[in-house]
C-alpha cells in the first residue's frame, strides 16, 4: 500500500482544454451542438393610437387608457375598485378594454 508522500507525488494527467469550436470527428464532419437555450419571449404587445380615442365605440387597450388619462395602470384599476373609473369591457379572462366614450365623459367629467 502506497504511503500518503507516495500519493502526493503522484500527479493526475493533465486533460487537454476544450477547444473554443468543435473539431472534426473522425468520419470528417463537424459534431453537432445541443441547441441554445431559449430566452423569454421579448414579444411586446403592439401599441394602439391615441387617436383610436376618438373612434366612437373603439375599445382602448390598458396602455392606451393610460396614457390617455395620464394614470398608470395599477391607478386605474384602484380607481376601477373605488368605483371611481368606468368599468371596462371583458373580452375574455385576460383581455380587458375601456370603451372610447366612457374615457372620453370621465376626462370631460374631470374638468
């Protein structure tokens, strides 16, 4: 049984380090990488027009009443829950928008 100096002493061979590209394999064809990982959807909703806000009966996006009213989202939906917004319109369960008319008579009623 080796003693521990022994072990010491004795080096692991060193490996070659990976090269940056693959090389060719023996047939003379380049392996195959795994594919990269995908990255989250960078997708943004497409923006709607200020103007659509004069189209009678439009319905306006969340960001589009936003910005139309000068309230962020989050605002809008406390003034939604105090009952102090109009309700909205529910497109599906997650799709809401605000009819034109309705924003238009609360930015008139704001004075």
């Amino acid at each position: 049984m080796p003693t521990a100096a022994q072990t010491r002493k004795t080096a692991t061979p060193r490996t070659k380090p990976q090269a940056l590209h693959p090389t060719p394999n023996a047939a003379g064809t380049k392996p195959t990488r795994p594919a990269p990982a995908r990255k989250a959807s960078t997708k943004k909703t497409p923006e709607q027009p200020v103007t659509v806000l004069g189209v009678p009966g439009a319905l306006l996006m969340p960001r589009t009443t936003s910005v139309v009213t000068g309230l962020s989202i989050p605002t809008l939906y406390r003034k939604l829950a105090a009952k102090e917004f109009p309700e909205p319109v529910r497109i599906g369960a997650r799709c809401t928008r605000w009819r034109s008319d309705d924003v238009r008579a609360w930015l008139a009623a704001q004075g």
